[in-house]
C-alpha cells in the first residue's frame, strides 16, 4: 500500500505534468510485464527438467516467450562433449541451409571463441567472415548473435546462443537476465545428464535382473513379493502376477521357511522345495541399507531337478558297479565248487532206488545246487562278466522263443496270454539271448503277481511296437498284468538288486535289476508303471541303429 502511494507521488510530482504522468506508467508497467515474463522464462526452464519436458520443448516454449519481449529469431544450444562442441538444439529447427547439428570445427570458430574466453559475447555479423560462422547466419539472415557460455560448476559445459535479424545490443539489466537464464540452462542440463545417469543405471540393473535366467525375487520385510523376473514366472505359470503375492504361501512351507530364518538371523539361508514338479534350491539373502538396517530379502530360485536325477543315478550305478565287481568275484568262486557239489549229487542219485529214503534229500541238494547255479549266472550277467556277441536281432524272435518255452505252463496256471506283436518292427543290434531273458524275467514277475492276486481272469499282454523318442527310432516291447501291482514305495526300490517282496525260495531280487543291466548295454532302458490292485507295464525300449531303420 505504501508503495502504491509512493508511486503514485512520484508519478504525480510538482514537475510532473498529466501527460508525463501517462507515459511514465506506461513505461513502468511495461517494465513490470517484462520482468514478469523474464521470470516465467526462468521458471520455465526449471520446470521443463523437473517434469522431463525434452530439450526440444523447453527451448521452444523460452523462445515464444523470449519474443514477446526482445526482438530474437533464434535460440540453440550447443553442448561441451569431451573435446568436441556439439549442436545440440536449435528453435526453429534448422533449415538446410544452415550448420546441420552436430559437432562445430574448431578451426575460426566463433562459438569455440566464447567457449574459451567462459565470458558473453555480443557480435554483428560480418560480411568480412571474421568467423567461420559468419556465412552460415548471414545466409539465414541473422544480423547479430548473443553468446552466453554456460558454466557449471566453474567449468562451461555449452553455449546458449540468440540470434536475431533486428538485434540492438541490450540494456545492462537485461544481460544479468540473461545470464541468470544461461545459469538456469546450465544448471538443468547438468540435472537432466544425471538424471540420464541414473535412469541409465535403473535400465542396466533391470535388464541385469530380468537377464538371469533363474528365478529372482525381491521380498519385503512381510514376506510380499516386490518385483519378480521373468524366470521367476516361469516356475508359477497359473500366477499371473506374483508381485504382492507372500512368498510363505507360495514357496514354502511353514515347518521350513528360510526366507523367515534369514530375516531373523540377518544371514543367508536356504532350503530345497518342491514347486509343481520341479525341485529347486531356493537361497534367500537379507538386504540392508546404508547404515546397515535390514529392509527387503532376495530369494534366487534354482531348478535342480535334473541335478538331483543325475546324482541319483551317479549313486546307483556307482552301486551297482561295487556290487557287480562284488558279485562277480562270488560267483567264480562258487562255481567250482558247485559243479562239484552237483556232479557228485547226480553220481550217487544214479546208484540210489527212487525208493530209497536217501533219494529225497540227493535231489534236494542237487535242485538246491542248480538254483544256486542260476543265481551265479544272474549276478554274471548282472556284473556283465559274460560275453554275449551282438547281431541284428529281431525283438519278436525273441519274445515267441521264450513263449514257446514258458507259454503253456503259464497257460496250465489258467493266465491268458494275449499278444499283439507288430510285423514291421526293425531289427535291432543286440544279443537274443539276453532280450529274451529280459522277457522271460518280465514274464515270471508277472506270473508271480497274478498267481498272488485274487482276479478270476488272470491275463499277460504282450505289445511291441515302433516309437520315436527324442528324435531316435526305438522298438519297445510292453509287459502287462492285471496282478497285485505294486505301491509307490515300492516302485523306487525294484531295479534294485536283491530288492525282492518275495519269500526266499521264490524270489533273489535279482531279475529286474539284470534286466535294467542288459537294456541299458543295448543303450535302452526298462520302465515301470503300476497301481496297487490293478496290474503293472512294464516297458523295454531299445534303439534302432540307423542303418536298420
Ligand atoms: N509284474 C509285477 N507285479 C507286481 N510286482 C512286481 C512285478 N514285477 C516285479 N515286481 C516287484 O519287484 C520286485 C523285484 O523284482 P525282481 O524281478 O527284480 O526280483 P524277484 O522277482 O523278487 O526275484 P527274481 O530274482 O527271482 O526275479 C519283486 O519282488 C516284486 O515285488
Ligand atoms: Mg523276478
């Protein structure tokens, strides 16, 4: 209020007359417009890098406002780069006929001049070309150019440039605008290069993060899941999101939970769980901030699954070798003396009357000794001790072969065998002999199943056939029962050897595993499917070599 009166004083002095008084308020409310609009320009620049306006945009929207107040038909930027200075902006965009963007040749360069010298710069063009720049600003009809360096720092990082085709050199009060713009501009651009900065770094750890191709989850302190990679999604395709998901519902359960552990001991822990079918290390880290205040966790997911089926099979064949190497050495040791035991029991059974109360106990020891011989041969053939030559052999053959041998006796026990044996198969590299063994061991298991289980229609499938597995041709052959079938627990256990449920007599435990022993040498497998009550498959796959394709 005070300050209006003044005004108003000084406005209506003694000297004053009414039409000084008119022009006097005029010019000074002109002068108050144009600070105004000087200080919008200014807030302008800070406000286009605080919403990251693009310097395209913020150049324009100075200029449009810098023309309302001075007669100015250019503006541009050009930015220090190393050891280069380079055209960065420019409103109005260039036309071709002028310096394209890009670097400015520092050879007679007026804008590398003002660079240098880090002081502002009024300058006339000249027809003369005192400058490099000369012929370039005439051409676009620029009659004077203002040159502001930007410092930042004490140091210029670039030069803000205004060039007109009317400009008159400035009032002192409008250079300090000036200037205090081109602080502005400096100061912004070093804001916006670090701001760069820091996006760039976001935008290399998230392509880092989402690059790993194990699972990786961020975790808050309440076990809520903050971000997820894509590998993590992976292992929960019905969970679409899994941020905001609570990784003790999804991951663990709640007797063994070490992203709990973790977060109470503020050390690494880790568990191996279960999810869908695969089996995963999960290892989770405790997260803390600068000054050492545990905030979030990191759980990295590992699928080991096929790991753990690698061991497992490590661990058995290195079982299987020991026992083997064990096995061989016992039956050739056993086999001497065994013959003896037989020979001599068949000698004196000769000389015996099937009368004779002795009869009786010779032939148990000599039915006992080749029992005991059979199974010498089994572990043989299980330690691979024996040598059987391989020749294109068909699976069929060996399937009626053993048929024709054990068939009616199966058949005597009122099991009903059915076979569905298809002609076409190839022939494959191997040994008969010991597919058949494989076929007759499938047969008696089965044999034993049916005559355990209390079915009235006891019956033996038998199916070969053709399949491609992993690219490769294969001829399997499939033995099914209807029997007892068998437990989950037990399944695990029968390839083992001397894994038997049968009582001593009727079962070594030896028949699968020499089974499994003779696919494997013919680079096949030997698998099992079963349920309790219903019956059991099991299925034997060999290769084609594929000049018998
Ligand atoms: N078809 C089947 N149905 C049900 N159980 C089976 C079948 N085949 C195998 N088994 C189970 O697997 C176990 C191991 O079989 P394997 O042939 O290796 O030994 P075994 O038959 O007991 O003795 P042997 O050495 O005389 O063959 C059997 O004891 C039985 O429990
Ligand atoms: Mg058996």
């Amino acid at each position: 209020m005070r300050n209006r009166e003044e005004m108003i004083k000084f406005l209506t002095g003694v000297q004053s007359s009414k039409r000084n008084y008119y022009t006097e308020l005029k010019k000074t409310v002109s002068e108050l417009e144009k600070k105004n609009t000087q200080l919008e320009i200014i807030n302008d620049v800070m406000r286009g890098f605080n919403v990251d306006m693009s310097m395209d945009d913020m150049l324009k929207n100075v200029f449009e406002k810098l023309q309302t107040i001075f007669s100015i038909d250019q503006i541009s930027l050009s930015i220090v780069d190393g050891r280069s200075l380079v055209f960065s902006n420019m409103f109005p965009a260039p036309s071709e006929h002028f310096i394209a963007l890009g670097a400015i040749p520092d050879e007679n360069s007026l804008y590398w001049h003002v660079v240098r010298s880090g002081k502002p710069l009024f300058y006339r063009t000249s027809p003369l070309q005192t400058w490099n720049e000369d012929e370039s600003l005439m051409q676009i009809g620029l009659t004077s150019l203002f040159l502001f360096p930007l410092v930042n720092k004490g140091k210029v990082c670039g030069l803000l440039a205004l060039g007109s085709k009317t400009m008159e050199e400035h009032h002192p009060s409008d250079l300090s605008f000036f200037q205090q713009l081109s602080d502005q501009v400096a100061v912004c651009m070093e804001n916006a290069r670090l701001y760069n900065e820091v996006l760039d770094t976001k935008k290399h750890w998230e392509e880092t993060f989402q690059a790993v191709s194990e699972g990786i989850l961020t975790v808050g302190l309440h076990g809520n899941i903050l971000q997820a990679n894509q590998a993590a999604h992976q292992y929960f395709p019905d969970d679409k999101k899994l941020t905001g998901q609570l990784v003790d519902e999804l991951l663990f359960s709640k007797l063994d939970n070490p992203f709990r552990i973790s977060m109470r001991t503020k050390a690494p822990s880790s568990a191996v769980v279960h999810i869908h079918e695969k089996v995963c290390e999960c290892h989770c880290y405790p997260v803390f901030d600068d000054v050492n205040h545990l905030y979030a966790g990191i759980i990295y997911i590992k699928d080991v699954t096929e790991k753990r089926k690698i061991e497992a099979q490590l661990i058995q064949s290195g079982k299987l070798a020991a026992i083997g190497e064990m096995a061989a050495g016992v039956a050739h040791e056993l086999n001497n003396p065994l013959t003896a035991v037989m020979g001599n029991a068949q000698l004196l059974l000769r000389k015996l009357n099937l009368s004779d109360p002795q009869h009786k106990l010779l032939s148990d020891i000599y039915e006992c000794g080749k029992r005991s011989k059979t199974i010498i041969r089994n572990l043989l053939t299980f330690s691979r001790q024996e040598e059987f030559p391989f020749d294109q052999c068909s699976v069929n053959d060996s399937v009626e072969q053993v048929l024709g041998l054990v068939g009616n006796q199966l058949r005597k026990q009122m099991i009903e065998i059915e076979t569905e044996l298809d002609e076409s198969i190839p022939f494959i590299e191997g040994s008969s002999q010991q597919i058949g063994q494989i076929v007759l061991n499938l047969l008696l298991n089965a044999k034993d199943a049916l005559e355990d289980s209390n079915k009235r229609e006891k019956k033996i499938q038998l199916q070969t056939g053709t399949q491609n597995v992993n690219g490769r041709q294969t001829v399997f052959l499939s033995v099914t029962d209807n029997g007892t079938g068998m437990a989950e627990t037990v399944i695990g256990d029968i390839f083992h050897p001397f894994y038997t449920t049968k009582n001593a007599v009727k079962g070594t435990g030896l028949g699968l595993s020499v089974s499994l022993g003779i696919a494997e040498a013919h680079g096949g497998t030997l698998k099992a499917e079963s349920t309790l009550g219903k019956g059991s498959t099991f299925q034997l796959i060999l290769p084609v070599p594929s000049d018998l394709v």
